[in-house]
C-alpha cells in the first residue's frame, strides 16, 4: 500500500468528523429542471447531461497528489 503522507508536512487543522456518502444516480445525472439547466450552462459550468462522467483516466497528479479536472 502506498503512503500518501510521506512527502507532506502535517498539518495542524483537526476535525470531529468527515462524511463521505454515494452519490444518488439523480445526482450524478444532474438537474431536471430546464431552467436550471439552461442557467448552469450560461454560467459556463458542465453541460448538465455530462455531470458525474470521467472524462480522463487520470484522477490524480503522481506527483502533487492533487485532483486533476475531468479525471
């Protein structure tokens, strides 16, 4: 298994607790409302029938550990 921390310095932030859940396939999907729809994509974000999609295999940058966009 791969030691993600290594390379990092700790940080000093504590939390009581994390949530992580799955998405609902309504989620995933986006909005049903046209108008909302219509509204997001003048905002220049996501077409709404293409939220939830992987558009590149990488999910994450080797070398930051960073998220990469699309991935």
């Amino acid at each position: 298994m791969i030691d993600f921390r290594s390379g990092r310095e700790p940080k000093s932030s504590s939390f009581d607790y994390i949530q992580i859940r799955i998405a609902s396939p309504e989620e995933i999907r986006g909005p049903k409302d046209q108008k909302e729809r219509e509204r997001l994509e003048l905002q220049g974000q996501r077409a709404w029938w293409s939220w939830g999609e992987v558009t590149k295999p990488e999910t994450i940058n080797y070398r930051s550990f960073k998220p990469e966009r699309d991935g």
